[in-house]
C-alpha cells in the first residue's frame, strides 16, 4: 500500500501530534502502582506485589516479565485479583517462546526447545507438568480458568515456524504471524476474565495484529544491529528500498515510506478494534490495555517523521504506568 493512498488514515504525511492532556495524579490505589520500580529492581519488590502467599514460581513468572516485558507486566498489574497471576503465566509463557530464537545458534536446539514446550503444554493437560516455574504457573492457569490447549500450541507452532531467519514476504504474512501469537495470547487473556464473546474476539484479532506490526517496528535497529532485516519484503519492493538500506539505517524518503505504511496499517487496526467499542463486554476492556503503548509508539514515529532509527523510539516512557491506569480508570481501550 502506497504512502499517498494512506494520507486519509493519518491526516497529511508529516502532521504535528498534538501532545497529550495533563492529568492530575492519581491517588489511593494507584499510588502504590505509581511507585512501581523498574524492570530491573529488586526481587523484594516483586514479592510485594505478588502477595504474601505468592509461591517461587509466581515471583520467577514476575521478574521474568519485568525483564523482557515491562509493558506487558504493567497490563497484567490492572487485571482483575483473580486474573492476574494467570495472565503473569501467560505471558511469562510467550517470552520464553520468543527469546527461544535470540538465545540459540542453531535451528535444531530451538526445534528442540519448541519440542519441549509442546510436551510441557500436553503434560499440562494431563495434570503432570514439568517442574519449571512457568509450566507450573501455566498449569496452575489452565486448572483455574479453563484454557483452550488450541491458542497455546498454536502460540509455540507459529514460534516454531518462525525461528528461520527469513523476512516476512508481505504483510499478510505478518499479520497471521501476528493473529497465532499476540492475538492468541489475548484469547487466552480474555478467558481468564470469563470472557466468551464473539466482538470481543473481534477487537482481539486486530488488537493482535497491530501489536505484531509495532513488535516488528521496533524490534528493526535491534535486527539491524546483528544484520537481520525481517520487515514485509512487498513494501520495501513497493518503495524501492532493499535489506541494505535499514542495515546502515537509511533516512532516504523511501525508507520512511515503508515504515509509514506499516505504521499505518498497525493504526488502521487499532481503529477497527476500537469500532466494536460499544458491543464488546466492559469487562474485557482490561485485556486490551496494550493499546495504550502500541498508540504511544505509533504517535512517537509520526512526531519523528517515521525516522524508525530516532534515538527518542528507544526511550522508555516514564508515563506510560499513569496512562495505564488513567485508561483502566476510563474503561476504554
């Protein structure tokens, strides 16, 4: 999809963003969430927010979050009670499938690791899980809520399938990588909510799909820093532009364009969850709360003219815990 066709999506191509709104801070409940230490504070800290009864595994599924997915720890805080260590396994769960491609040198050992979770997902279910913490807080999510075995191994197939080191042939492509894997993981999410609904479902598919395309955005200079390019090769065909030019971080127009479009249509999703706004169940909002980072981002790359090589895209939002809680507080998504 060309940039020029797109302009209706964004407003002109380089538009200023208004920034956002100052709020008050909040106090009570979100003062003790406002006080959350960084990713790589201490273990204490952790315990404090898992509970005095939290178990060794609860604590390694935290810090595991923490770690390699602080946005991603920060959603799950502002579940419900009742959901919150589940959705920790869950997504505790994910990143031990995605750092399984990063932390091999071989294809075969990460096939091997993938094997193991898929035995892990079926011991599962037959109540004999390994004893890894996660496999045990997963097993512990599964007695809990019910979970469907099908979103899980299709969360490690579609892992598995992508360990090849192969850019994605469009952004179809892409997206069905994104639908097995963030999608899925939303599905589950929603099950522990008790949440059983066609829209809902819905807003879940394209909420999964643009967090993928973001995902595939920002992890770019990281690629790039060890020579991998891994955007949709049909809009880099589109605009001209090769491998090459993100290897040494081209800021040429065309470069910009296919980030624009792909930024675009990560949007366009975004818009198309938020249209089932008035039919999916209030009690699902809080599953969707990534939606939150995903527009940050998307409204950083806009405000840099989609430079995705700026310096400012690799600064943590400070924010990012208030606008969390100000959205949960709001019931939107």
């Amino acid at each position: 999809m060309a940039a020029s066709t797109l302009v209706s999506v964004w407003g002109p191509l380089r538009p200023g963003v208004p920034g956002l709104c100052r709020c008050r801070q909040p106090r009570g409940l979100w003062a003790h969430a406002w006080r959350l230490p960084e990713p790589a504070g201490s273990g204490r800290s952790v315990a404090a927010v898992s509970g005095p009864g939290a178990s060794g595994t609860d604590r390694y599924c935290l810090e595991l979050l923490r770690k390699r997915d602080y946005e991603g720890y920060l959603c799950s805080l502002l579940l419900p009670a009742e959901s919150r260590s589940s959705a920790f396994a869950l997504r505790a769960f994910n990143v031990e499938l995605a750092q399984v491609k990063d932390s091999v040198s071989e294809k075969t050992i990460g096939l091997m690791r993938m094997q193991f979770w898929k035995k892990t997902v079926d011991d599962i279910y037959c109540d004999s899980p390994p004893h890894q913490p996660v496999a045990i807080e997963l097993w512990k999510a599964v007695k809990r809520h019910n979970l469907t075995k099908r979103w899980l191994m299709k969360i490690i197939d579609e892992r598995e399938k992508n360990l090849d080191d192969k850019a994605y042939r469009n952004i179809q492509e892409l997206e069905n990588y994104a639908e097995n894997t963030q999608s899925s993981l939303l599905y589950l999410t929603l099950e522990t909510l008790g949440i059983k609904d066609l829209h809902a479902d819905h807003a879940a598919s394209h909420i999964g799909k643009a967090q993928g395309i973001v995902t595939c955005l920002r992890a770019t200079p990281y690629h790039g820093s060890r020579r991998r390019v891994f955007l949709p090769m049909d809009i880099c065909m589109l605009h001209g532009v090769s491998q090459e030019d993100f290897l040494r971080k081209s800021q040429d127009k065309n470069v910009r364009d296919v980030v624009y479009d792909m930024a675009s249509q990560a949007h366009l999703h975004l818009k198309h969850a938020r249209s089932f706004h008035k039919s999916v169940p209030v009690k699902a909002f809080p599953a969707f709360l990534q939606t939150v980072a995903l527009e940050d981002y998307l409204k950083k790359i806009q405000q840099v003219d989609f430079d995705i090589f700026h310096p400012s895209l690799q600064q943590k939002n400070t924010l990012l815990p208030l606008s969390l809680y100000i959205q949960s507080w709001r019931k939107r998504y």
